[in-house]
C-alpha cells in the first residue's frame, strides 16, 4: 500500500471491555494498524476506543472526530489526533470525508444512523468509498431491509458484508 488510507471504524459506544463486539474491535484495530491503516472513529468508549487502542498497540495511528454537542465526553487516551466538530451533523460530515472506507460493527441507533447515511450517499453517488459490515447480523438486517421496503437489488450490493475483521481488512488491501 502506497500511501496512507484511512479508515472509519463505526459501532456501539456501549460496547464494554469485557464483551464480545469490544474485543472485535480492538482485534480490528489491530489487524488495520498491522495492515498500514489509519483508524479513525468518533473517539469516544465502546468501540471507537477498542479500535483505536487495539491500533495504537499495533503501532498505528488513530484520530477521533469528537463534537461539542457531547459537552461531558472526551476523547479517548488512545486517539492520536482528536478533531472536534460543533454539531453531531458536521462530526458525521468528518468522519465520511475523511476516509477512504468504512467498516461498520454491530452497533445501536447512532450506527444505523452511520449506515443509512453511508449507504444513501453512495447510492447517490456522492460517495464512492468501500463501506464494509462485519458480521451476520448485517446480513439479517438487510435482508429484512429489503424485504419491507423498496430497495433494488444492485442498491444492496453497495454494502459489503462479511465475517469477521481478517476478512474486512483483507478485502481493504484488494480494494487498495
């Protein structure tokens, strides 16, 4: 890989150290630094400082885009370069502008949020960046996505889904 990319991990803040989703975000973490990946994230708990620790222990870099609208929150000791945004709108625009793709754990209503976002802009055509799931449960949820809704076939195969981290960051490395 020539030059630096980055790439925008999102997912759960609620995800704790001793659970599951955290784990795989700091081996993503991990296997992303190793790969020469720069992790940014949205520099708060859960996943966001899983990954940014797991790359920062990788020797890798790590920036957090944080927001003012979160007074009581900051960044995370494993952020490298924290860049603050005034609103939760302007700290999406950041973090989908900066990178160069995304990949997405499980995560809440803020990760859907990401998703929804990601996912229309590329339909769109705005954006022309990977967006990667990892995990079954992506696949579940688009699949009842499609199934309620209307929504083409080659709009679905904007996202990518698969197993786990190894296969994230191997499809990342085709990619670029």
């Amino acid at each position: 890989m020539k030059s630096e990319k980055i790439i925008t991990v999102f997912g759960s803040s609620r995800a704790r150290p001793d659970g599951n989703t955290y784990k795989l975000a700091y081996h993503l973490g991990r296997l992303l630094a190793k790969a020469g990946f720069t992790v940014c994230n949205g520099g708060y708990k859960g996943i966001m400082e899983a990954s940014s620790q797991g790359a920062k222990e990788s020797g890798g870099k790590t920036i957090g885009i944080t927001t003012e609208a979160f007074e009581l929150r900051s960044a995370n000791s494993w952020v490298d370069e924290e860049i603050s945004a005034k609103s939760y709108i302007e700290r999406l625009e950041r973090l989908i502008y900066i990178a160069d793709a995304f990949i997405v754990l499980k995560g809440g209503v803020g990760t859907l949020s990401e998703v929804t976002l990601l996912w229309c802009l590329s339909v769109i055509g705005e954006i022309q960046k990977p967006i990667i799931l990892i995990g079954n449960v992506w696949r579940k949820t688009i699949n009842d996505l499609k199934k309620h809704l209307i929504i083409s076939h080659d709009e679905a195969q904007v996202l990518k889904v698969v197993k786990n981290p190894e296969d994230a960051v191997e499809l990342l490395k085709e990619l670029f």
